[in-house]
C-alpha cells in the first residue's frame, strides 16, 4: 500500500506499508520554515568529475536525544517529520539536500559529466545549479532496530519503495542517476541513530559509474561480451570468494575487494535497475542481502559500522551494458580497529586491503544464519 502526502513546508512525503489495512496521519500540523538549498555542482577540469557544494547543509541536525529524533514517530510531546504515530517504511525530501529543485524540461548530460572535453565555455571553472532530488527512507518506527532484525517482509517493502522512487526519479527532468544507500554506524558518518537510508538523484552521471560503463564499453569492443556477466560468471566457477546464493542472486567477495568486509550481490540475471526486476527477484534479493548483513555482523564481535551502495544504471545511458548490483561493505577491520582512509586511499585514491578477499570469504562462510 502506497500512500502519498506532503508535508508542512511542501515536501513530498510516502507511505510504503506492508499491508492494506493501515491508517496513515497524512496532516504535517508543524509551523515550520521553508530551507532554500544552494546548491552548486562544479567541475574539477583535473580528474573530470562533478563536486557538489551545498553549504547549506552545515545546520543540518547532528545527533539529537532520542527523544528528539526527527525520525521516529510523531507523538504527543515531539512533532517529527513522519506526522504519523507508527508507520511501516516512509520516504520524504530531504529538509537539508546537497542537490534539490527540478529543470523545466529533460537536458543533456552536462558537458564533461560522460568524459567528453569541456568546450565552448570555461574550461577551468565550470559551475552549474545543483539541481537533484535527495530523499531519506525510514525503515521502521523503532528507532532502536537495526536493518538485518527486519523481517524479510519488510525488506521487501524497503526494496519496493527503492524500486518506485528509482523509477519516479528516472523520470524527472534534469536528474541522470539514481543512488540507494545504506550508511550504518556513528564511525561511517551517521548522524541520526534511527535506522535510515538515502536516495540521491544526480544531476550528471557519478565518476564511479562512468568508469564503470566506460571500461563495460571496451571490454565489450574487444570481447562481445558484458563484463559484468564475465566477471560473475568466474567467481561463480572459481567459487571460492562466493558467501552466499539463491535461485536468482550470488553474493561474493569481489577478486580486487578495497574494503575489509566487502560483498557484491549479484542478480544471475542482467537487469539494469531495481524498476526492472521481477516480484521473484526481489523476494529473493530480500533474502540473500539479509544473509550477507547476518554474515557481516557476525564476523567480528563488535559493531558493523557498513554502507550499503546499490549500483544502478543511469537514466539515459549505458543500460544496455550496466549489471544492477548491490556492493556493502564495511570498514571494520578487526575487534576495535577501524580501516581509516589515509594518504594511500585518500590521497591517491589507490586502496590497500588489510584482509584478502578469499580470507574475508572464509570468514563470512562461516558466520552461522
């Protein structure tokens, strides 16, 4: 059951529940001021990527009482951004989005966004309004719940609600890539303990799926084949970095893995987006991404600090050779001891991996689920 509202200040907010029978309180009561993002995005002419600047987002709220979450619930003595008094998963605009507002009409990827040299403008200092889409996703109204203590019915609301607000943003004009993710834990980041995610729209194409696709193109050139499907296809056969897999997804630890704990869920089956995958692909991802945050977690005694990242094909381009695929991982490294991102990783963007990947595999095989 799907059910659109909005909120005090305008922004969109939807009801995924997992039934029919609910009730939702669809009246923001709140007197709340409208934020004005500023948002920018601007070209690093050197590495050919886009940056947003969105100084806006320095007021943003930073770890708040629980009895302040803007999260939860609302309740008698707390008005929060879910003007509900239970709910089962709920999405809604950001308050404070590092890309935000819409073009009149679909544009063109902007220039230098698909690797194209900047002409015709200022080569060094191009700049361009940071227009996007940024969402929040509640996937429970328990504030002290965690993703994997979901039941698998609920996740697959969550995959639901992912796969309908892709397909939503896919269609707005001016947005060129849709983001899911998952931030888990105060050392990644997070700054509001309820158990949440994100979804960004992009104004261009982002540097990691460019590459991506770009190396898809060669490899596809010189092969015929899809590098995605090439790539699953070995650690299938190898098997010895595989952690998990069901009738319709495998879950490995990828051969070059930068992470310490790091899976990819693969569909057997290419399919560019969560919009295109079928009501069986979907129950069995809720499956097997349950198994792989279980494994994760159980690897070491202490916290999952993890991210959850869902690869998907941009709206416009490259979706004949893009492969959906879920990579999570976490920077725990051992009990204690977390892999910062120092000079290597930071500064050259060239990663070392303190575990390997077939140890990593071992580790979480092992895990009992």
């Amino acid at each position: 059951m799907v059910v659109p509202s909005r909120l005090a200040d305008g922004r969109e907010l939807i009801y995924y529940d997992d039934s029919p029978e609910p009730n939702r309180v669809l009246i923001d009561s709140r007197d709340i001021p409208v934020v004005e993002p500023a948002s920018v995005a601007r070209y690093d002419a050197l590495l050919g990527e886009w940056v947003g600047i969105a100084g806006h987002r320095q007021t943003r709220t930073y770890h708040p009482p629980a009895n302040q979450c803007p999260l939860c619930p609302t309740r008698a003595t707390f008005k929060t951004e879910i003007p509900s008094p239970d709910y089962d998963v709920v999405v809604f605009e950001n308050r404070f989005p590092s890309f935000a507002g819409e073009a009149s009409e679909p544009t063109a990827l902007p220039v230098g966004a698909d690797g194209s040299d900047p002409t015709g403008s200022d080569v060094l200092f191009r700049e361009m309004p940071g227009l996007g889409r940024c969402e929040v996703v509640c996937f429970t109204s328990d504030h002290d719940a965690e993703f994997a203590d979901l039941e698998p019915a609920r996740v697959n609301t969550v995959i639901q609600a992912w796969a309908d607000r892709t397909a939503a943003l896919n269609g707005m004009p001016g947005l060129h890539q849709v983001f899911c993710f998952v931030n888990q834990g105060v050392e990644i980041g997070v700054t509001l303990a309820h158990p949440h995610g994100q979804i960004y729209g992009y104004p261009f194409v982002t540097p990691k799926t460019r590459t991506m696709l770009d190396n898809a193109a060669a490899f596809r050139e010189a092969t015929g084949g899809n590098l995605f499907g090439a790539q699953l296809s070995r650690e299938i056969t190898e098997g010895i970095r595989v952690v998990a897999e069901n009738d319709d997804w495998v879950a490995f630890v990828p051969f070059a893995a930068r992470w310490p704990i790091e899976v990819s869920i693969y569909p057997r089956q290419q399919i560019p987006d969560l919009p295109a995958a079928s009501a069986e692909q979907r129950g069995g991802l809720a499956a097997i991404y349950l198994d792989v945050l279980h494994r994760m977690g159980g690897v070491f005694e202490d916290t999952l600090p993890a991210i959850t990242a869902i690869q998907q094909a941009p709206a416009h381009t490259g979706r004949d050779d893009f492969w959906m695929h879920f990579s999570v991982f976490s920077i725990r490294r051992a009990v204690g001891k977390i892999k910062y991102l120092a000079g290597s990783e930071s500064g050259m963007g060239a990663f070392v991996n303190d575990i390997t990947p077939e140890d990593a595999a071992a580790r979480l095989r092992a895990v009992k689920v």
